[in-house]
C-alpha cells in the first residue's frame, strides 16, 4: 500500500488485519486503540473530535470492499454507536464470526477499591459476552483522580477472575485501602462525570492507557444502568459563611487544637490563625469534590508546596503557624472521619517534613503568581491596600515593573 492520503486511509491501513483476529475483544480493543490516537491529539472535546471521526470514517469507507473495511466498520459502530450512520453498520459477508457479537456484553460484576484518604478510587467491573463466541470474558478498571477531578487511567484485560482475586487480595492486606461491592449506577455516574473533565483538558496524564482504552470504556459504560436518584450526587458545593463559622468553631474546641496549644493563640497571633484557617477551607473548596475533612499527605503537599504560594500573601507570622494549624486540622479530620491512626499519623509526618521546603518557597517566592508577587511587594514597601490614594500611587510609581513581571 502506498503512502496514506488521508487519515481514514491510515486507519485503514493500521487495521489491515482486523480480520485475522480471533474474538470480538480483541477485534474492540485494536478499534478503540486506533481511536485513541485520534483522542489523544484532540486539543477540546475530545470525545466529540472521536465521534465526528467516526462519523467521518464511516461515510468515507462506505464503499469499500475490503476485509479491513467491511470488519473495523463494524467495529468502530460498536464503540461509537452515537456516531452518524453507526446504527446502519452492518458486518460483510466476508466478516469473520465474530462480528456479530460487537459490543453485545453484559456486566457480570462491580465493586470499587481506594485509599482511605480519599484521594483516588478505582472502579471494577467484569463483563461476559452474551454469547460465548464474542470472545473471553474480561474487566475493565477504571481509576479516579479526586484531587485533580478526572479519569486519570483505564485498564481492560482478564480473565475477571484474577484480577477481582489480586485487588481484593491487595485491599485486604493494606489498612490504609478498602474494598467493596459497588453499584453499577453509581460506577456509572462517577466515572462518567470524571470523564467528562478529562475530555475536555488540553494535556492528559502522561503515563497509562487512558488513550487507548477510551472508547471501549465508553462502550461499556454504556451497558451499566443509567444514574437514578437513588443514587446520591457527591458533596461538591463549597461550605457557605455559616458552615465555615461553626465549623472553625468545633476544630478550636477540639483536643487536635488544644494539642497543638491553638486554643492558647491570642493577641496579634489570633488574627493570623483564622487567616491559615480560611486557607486550608478555600483550598478545600478549590477542589471538584470541595471537602473540608478531606487531608492527605498529598492534599496537604498540594496545599503547602504549592496552592498556598501561588494563592495568598503571608506575613511572618502567618508562614511561622501555617504548619501548626494544618497539622492540627489534618489530625482533627482524620479523626472525625474514622481514618487509621496510621493513616493520620502518615498525613502529620508529611507535613513535618514539608516545613523546611515550605519555609524555603515562602522564603524565595519562586512559586509566587504574578498578582501574588504584586500584593507582596506592595505590603512590602508599606503601602496599605485599604488606602485607594496610596494604592493608586504605589502602581504608577510601579506600572513598568508590574507590566513586566505580568501582573
């Protein structure tokens, strides 16, 4: 074959020998891998660049006549079946067996699994093909970045069995992971909603194979139940003033505060505790799932290496009790939640050994945004953001250095 003109004629040709195949499994997971290359390049929307290339390839390919033609169609249709003209795909004459089993599956299982901190939680479904001569049964997994919000990996493979046996195994050996049976609709739901996100950023994770295994995973998300109502949505509404109010109220009434000698702060220091207290909540609330309770040693690094430089202006004093003040929280909310005492004790030596590269980022400002730099250097040189006049003479005398620096 020579040189492909188009890109429907390189998928072509990647899928000269779709037919050779021996199941539909492998014939899905070949179809799906080809349409990840079309996902992963996708710069928005990438679910929807997949459909119109579906679309696209159908059309164009709707005379041809060869094995590979007259098989991938099909299968693509199965994976895309939102696609225009996928519902009028039919295998050809000279399509191998298993064609006609494309897409035709059925769950046979779902549980969920993931650290107790609430970082990450992964989904396991099993399916069977409704007729043996689909192929093997097999599982897909797919595993959830709560911290960033996305579908961060997916993974298909089998059998089911073996793969059921070494998660539990690993769960049950591990305090810090659980395991449990889980309702499809709910899988339904929250990898669906993660997904979403993923298809629309501009850059995926760079390790696993969510590219490829992308429209097999659609396609059998599609055989779950749909959500009901029964179904609860998750807690993703930041707290409101009132909320914050009682809740910093219980925390500095707790023994977490009292062990960290906060209920004793008074005087100037007063001030900068509910100023490191409003952070940790306006952290939590930065988050797709906005969770106050929710501390991990990477929450915590997420916040102390990172969201805290870039979002907020700290005095002496406030950088000197941030530490303390998130140690507390973080043991306070371990505690409220029920975690571990080894998971908590985790999150607290964590965060101890982040304080000498905290302090260091406080120190150089390296992390800072531009609109931080700013308000640092501006309460730097004394001047008083509640004084309009003196505000508006500090940026004249600096207009050149603001417009440099970007802010």
């Amino acid at each position: 074959m020579g040189t492909p003109q188009t890109p429907y004629d390189a998928v072509l040709h990647a899928a000269r020998d779709v037919a050779k195949l021996e199941n539909a499994l492998d014939a899905e997971m070949l179809g799906a891998a080809l349409l990840g290359s079309v996902y992963a390049v996708a710069e928005t929307d990438r679910d929807a660049a997949v459909r119109d290339f579906v679309t696209g390839f159908l059309a164009a390919t709707s005379r041809r006549r060869s094995a590979a033609a007259t098989t991938i169609r099909p299968v693509f249709a199965a994976l895309v079946p939102d696609a225009d003209g996928a519902a009028r795909v039919r295998p050809g004459a000279t399509a191998p067996d298993w064609a006609a089993h494309l897409g035709r599956v059925h769950l046979t299982g779902c549980w969920s699994y993931g650290d107790v901190y609430g970082d990450q939680t992964s989904y396991l479904a099993t399916f069977a093909y409704d007729d043996p001569a689909g192929g093997p049964a097999h599982a897909v997994v797919t595993l959830l970045d709560h911290n960033i919000g996305i579908t961060k990996d997916v993974f298909v493979g089998g059998p089911p069995e073996r793969i059921l046996d070494q998660v539990r195994q690993m769960c049950a050996g591990d305090e810090l992971t659980w395991f449990r049976e889980e309702e499809p609709a709910r899988m339904h739901a929250e990898v669906g909603r993660h997904l979403a996100i993923t298809d629309g950023m501009g850059e995926l994770p760079g390790e696993g194979s969510l590219a490829t295994d992308r429209a097999l995973l659609g396609a059998r998300l599609a055989r779950l139940p749909h959500p009901t109502r029964s179904v609860p949505a998750p807690a993703a509404e930041p707290l409101t003033a009132a909320e914050r109010t009682e809740l910093i109220r219980r925390f500095l009434a707790s023994p977490e505060a009292t062990r960290f000698g906060l209920d004793a702060v008074d005087g100037a220091e007063l001030a900068s505790l509910h100023f490191c207290l409003s952070l940790l909540l306006d952290h939590a609330a930065s988050f797709p799932d906005a969770d106050p309770m929710r501390w991990s040693p990477t929450v915590a690094g997420l916040f102390l290496l990172d969201w805290v430089h870039r979002r907020a202006v700290l005095d002496m004093d406030d950088a000197a009790l941030l530490p303390r003040v998130l140690r507390s929280w973080a043991a306070y909310a371990a505690r409220k939640r029920g975690l571990p005492e080894r998971a908590a004790a985790q999150t607290d030596t964590a965060i101890e050994e982040m304080v000498p590269e905290f302090a260091r980022l406080y120190s150089t400002g390296e992390r800072r945004s531009p609109a931080t730099a700013a308000v640092a250097q501006l309460m730097a040189d004394g001047v008083d953001p509640d004084d309009p006049a003196a505000l508006d003479a500090w940026i004249e005398a600096n207009r050149h250095r603001l417009a440099d620096d970007g802010a």
